[in-house]
C-alpha cells in the first residue's frame, strides 16, 4: 500500500513540474516577444503557399506553410510561417516586422501577445490542482 502511495505522489509531482514548465515557456515566449516590439515594421508579399494535411490520432487538420518576402535596408529577405491555420493567397501583402541586427530574421506578429502567458498559466493550474491533489491524496489515505 505504502508504494501505491509513493507511486501516486511521484506522478503528481511529475505533473506539477510540466505544469511549471508550460509556465515558463509561456512567460518566456511573451519576453521574446516583448523583446521584438521595437523592431522595425515592414510590409510583406506572399510568394508561396503549401497546404498539408496533420493528423494526431482520429484528429486530422489542414495547416498552411506560407513563404513571403520583404525588403528591409535595400535588400531582400525570405521568411516562413510554419503550420499556419489561415491561409493566404499568392501576392498578399501583410506586416511583419525584423530583426535591426539581422535583418533575415522576421516575425509575423507586430504586437506582443498574452496568449502564450495565458496559456502556460492554464496549463500550471490544471497540471498544478491535479498534481497536488494527487499528492494531497497519498497522504491522507489510510
């Protein structure tokens, strides 16, 4: 019984170590991205997109990898959205905005978003409540 026990407090501590990993992956994506609101801003063309098919067990979903150029400090630049789930067309413009330093690194969001935060916070409280339950459980069984 005592090992049933230790067993179910080592999966809970488990589960609370992810739930603080999601934690600071999230905080850190949200400074990388706070990090990035300086740079310029410039305006992209889409030249070229590829739509696939993703499947994850009985889930199966279509997602865009989408080539643009830009211009920045008279030269151009190539860059990619990776696994996008909106698509667009050839010759679409948008804003993107690059790295001062070097200039072939771009990103396609121009404003810092809370999401990745928020996220990593809903993660830590799930994986957090259920580990420490778990935990919590363990010890007050007889």
């Amino acid at each position: 019984m005592e090992k049933k026990k230790s067993k179910i407090s080592f999966w809970g501590v488990i589960l609370i170590c992810f739930g603080i990993a999601f934690l600071i992956i999230g905080i850190t994506g949200y400074l990388q991205q706070l990090g990035q609101k300086d740079w310029p801003m410039e305006t992209a063309t889409v030249i070229n997109v590829d739509q696939r098919t993703e499947s994850s067990g009985s889930h199966r979903r279509t997602v865009y990898d989408i080539t643009y150029q830009y211009e920045a400090n008279g030269n151009v630049y190539t860059g990619e959205i990776l696994k996008s789930s909106t698509p667009k067309k050839l010759g679409e413009t948008f804003s993107i905005k690059f790295n001062p330093d070097t200039p072939n690194s771009s990103v396609e969001y121009t404003e810092p978003s809370l999401v990745p935060v928020l996220s990593g916070l809903a993660a830590f409280i799930v994986f957090g409540f259920i580990g420490f339950r778990m935990i919590q459980k363990s010890f007050t069984k007889k």
